[in-house]
C-alpha cells in the first residue's frame, strides 16, 4: 500500500507541475502580445527587446 501511496503522489506533483508550466507559458505569452503593443505604440525598442528576453528565458525554463 505505501508504493500505491508514493505512485499517487508522485504523479499528483507531476501533474501539478505541467499545469503550472502551461499556465506560466500562457502568462508569457500574454506579455510577449503586450509588449508588441507597446512596441506598435512607439516604446523604445531597446528597452521591449530587455523585456523580451527576459519573457523568453522565462517560459523556456517552464518548459523545463
């Protein structure tokens, strides 16, 4: 019973660790879309491409 019991739990955490990448790729994706506006409304682009990086090496992590 207590491998059951491990098995469960480890594929609980596994679980809930995919649904907190996908939901942090989606928050990445939402400030990439954002700062394309900000982008299109005429922001500096050397400080958008800073932010874009940042958002980048971020959702790749989540991919992780």
């Amino acid at each position: 019973m207590g491998r059951l019991f491990a098995a469960v739990v480890r594929r609980r955490q596994s679980t809930t660790t995919a649904q907190q990448a996908g939901i942090g790729l989606t928050a990445c994706d939402k400030k990439l879309a954002s700062y394309r506006a900000t982008l299109d409304a005429g922001a500096d682009p050397t400080v958008v491409t800073a932010w874009i990086t940042e958002t980048q090496r971020n959702a790749d992590a989540s991919r992780v």
